[in-house]
C-alpha cells in the first residue's frame, strides 16, 4: 500500500510539472518581442516537456507490464 502512495505521489509531480511547462510554453508563445530571445526560451521549455514525456512514457510501460499497481 506505502507504494501505491508513492507512485500517486510521483505520478501527481508529473502531472503537475507538465501542466507547469505546458503553461510556460503558452505564455512563451504569446509573447512579443525579439524572435531569437523568443525561440531559445521555447526551445528550452519544449527539451523539458520532451524530457517529461519520455517519463510518461516509462511510467506507462511500468503500468502496462504491471511493476505498478
């Protein structure tokens, strides 16, 4: 059971680190202003949305081949 809490735990920073970037990059995008300042701030928050994609990816394999729950 103290796993299942701890694998909430995790998947909830997941999900909350996502919508976090996700939002960043929106409001990024919204912005006006130098194209290159722009570009690099954007490129920055889509390298951290793909690295959290590939945990999604691992958390779902982990789910699937069932080491979680």
């Amino acid at each position: 059971m103290d796993k299942r809490k701890a694998w909430r735990e995790q998947e909830q920073q997941l999900v909350e680190k996502w919508n976090s970037a996700a939002q960043r990059y929106r409001e990024i995008m919204a912005q006006t202003g130098s194209g290159a300042e722009i570009t690099s701030k954007a490129a920055a928050v889509r390298a951290e949305i793909d690295a959290l994609r590939k945990q999604v990816a691992r958390l779902k394999a982990e789910f699937n081949s069932g080491k979680r729950y």
